[in-house]
C-alpha cells in the first residue's frame, strides 16, 4: 500500500535528523558493520573480508555506506513522485544487477539492519513508517534488479 501524503511528509520532516552531521556516512556504515556481523556471509557478495569491527576503518565500506544513505535521501526526496521514485530506483536495482549476485531476499534483513542503525541514532523514530518506507524502496530497486 502506497504511503499517503501525510506519511511522506513525516519522512521528510524526519530525514535531517537522520542523515544529520556527516549526511549520512556513519550510518551507512553502522547499516553495513551491523549487517556482515548479523549476516556474515554477506560480506563476499559485497567484496569484504576479516572481521566486521575493523571494517569500521575500511574506506571503501565508508564511501558505500555513504552511497546507500544518499540514495535513501533521494528516495525520501523524490517520495511525493512514486512514479519517479519508482523509476529512480528501478534504474538503480538495474545497475545492480553487474555487481554479482544480488538477491531480493538480501533486502529485508538489510533493510532491518538499516532500521537498527537509524533507530540508535534517532531514538523516538517512527520505526514503523521508515519500515514502510523501505518496502516501498527496496521493492522498486528489487523490480529493476529482477527485471
């Protein structure tokens, strides 16, 4: 179900907060240490190696965290438009598709990570409207990855 007016307008209001003080970068990386250490297979797929705490100095995973929450921020831009949201991360899920094997089934345990890591910096966040938001995200990047 499409997220209503007023659901997009909380994401907004929301989203400074979130992505405040190095827009985003730390939280991406807390989005990926959480992640390779909750699902440590994952970090071949992604091209990592060793433990997931010194990952934590890795630049590559910093400037991919970055990425991830930049992305998210266009999405929460863009949220107004679904129909350019939509395109926006089909685009992206299509792209994905050459960085090896990427699967649909990765994003929701992704996505609870992600959850975790905003809820840590953002006490009080309304979990359940950025759980809804995410489907909406990873489901149009998932249709581009797929299609």
């Amino acid at each position: 179900m499409p997220l209503t007016a007023d659901q997009v307008a909380a994401l907004k209001a929301s989203w400074p907060e979130v992505s405040a003080g190095d827009g985003g970068g730390q939280l991406g990386l807390e989005l990926f240490t959480k992640y390779f250490h909750e699902n440590p297979q994952m970090m071949f797929i992604f091209g990592y190696s060793g433990r997931t705490d010194a990952l934590k100095h890795n630049a590559k995973l910093q400037n991919h965290g970055k990425v991830i929450i930049d992305q998210i921020g266009k999405a929460v831009a863009e949220m107004d438009n679904a129909k350019q949201m939509a395109g926006t991360l089909h685009a992206l899920g299509v792209r994905h598709k050459g960085f090896g094997d990427i699967r649909a089934d990765f994003f929701p345990a992704l996505g609870m990570c992600l959850l975790d890591a905003m809820e840590e910096k953002v006490p009080g966040l309304n979990r359940t409207l950025w759980a809804a938001a995410y489907r909406e995200i990873s489901d149009a990047l998932v249709a581009g990855l797929e299609s």
